[in-house]
C-alpha cells in the first residue's frame, strides 16, 4: 500500500508545480534568469536521466556496454559528427563490447 501512497503523492506534487508554474505572473517568466533557467533545465534533467540509466542498474553504479556506447557517442560529438553517425557509432560499440562479453 506503500508504493500507492507514494504514486498519489508524486502525482499530486507534480499536479501543484503545474499549476504554480501556470499561475505565475507574466513580469516573472520575463526575467532573463528566469528565461535561462527554463532553457537549460530539460537539457540538465535529460543529462542526469541519462546518466542514472546508463551508470545504475538500479541499484548500484555499474560500467559495462553501455558505459561504452555513451563514451563513444560523447566521442563521436566532440569530432561534430553527424547526429545519425553519433547514434550508429553507440549502437555498434555497445553491441561490440557486449558481444565481446562486457
């Protein structure tokens, strides 16, 4: 019944930084800061979900293929390779080292 308890009030807490991001006056969001801050927070959110998902295994940190598909996609983006190689070159290193029992 725990976990119930916990989805409600998830949900009900998600429920109220809607509305309060919904209520907030117009001259607030016009603020550069506060533009910034909306401009940056999903790419920070999607960094650390990414992180969590490929450094965890939900329990403890770990580093296997797919330490090494985000390695060689960070690679490939520090080379400006095209987003579709980026993409190709994780797939294949995280296939290879897992294949090569990573």
């Amino acid at each position: 019944m725990n976990v119930w308890i916990a989805i409600a009030a998830t949900a009900v807490g998600c429920y109220l930084v809607k509305y309060l991001g919904l209520a907030a006056p117009a001259g607030v969001l016009e603020r550069p800061l506060v533009k910034r801050l909306a401009a940056l927070l999903p790419v920070a959110l999607l960094a650390a979900l990414t992180a969590q998902q490929t450094l965890s295994d939900g329990r403890y940190p770990v580093l296997d293929a797919r330490a090494a598909g985000v390695a060689a996609a960070a690679l490939a983006l520090v080379l400006r390779a095209p987003f579709l190689l980026v993409v190709a070159g994780a797939v294949v290193v995280t296939a290879g080292v897992r294949a090569l029992g990573g």
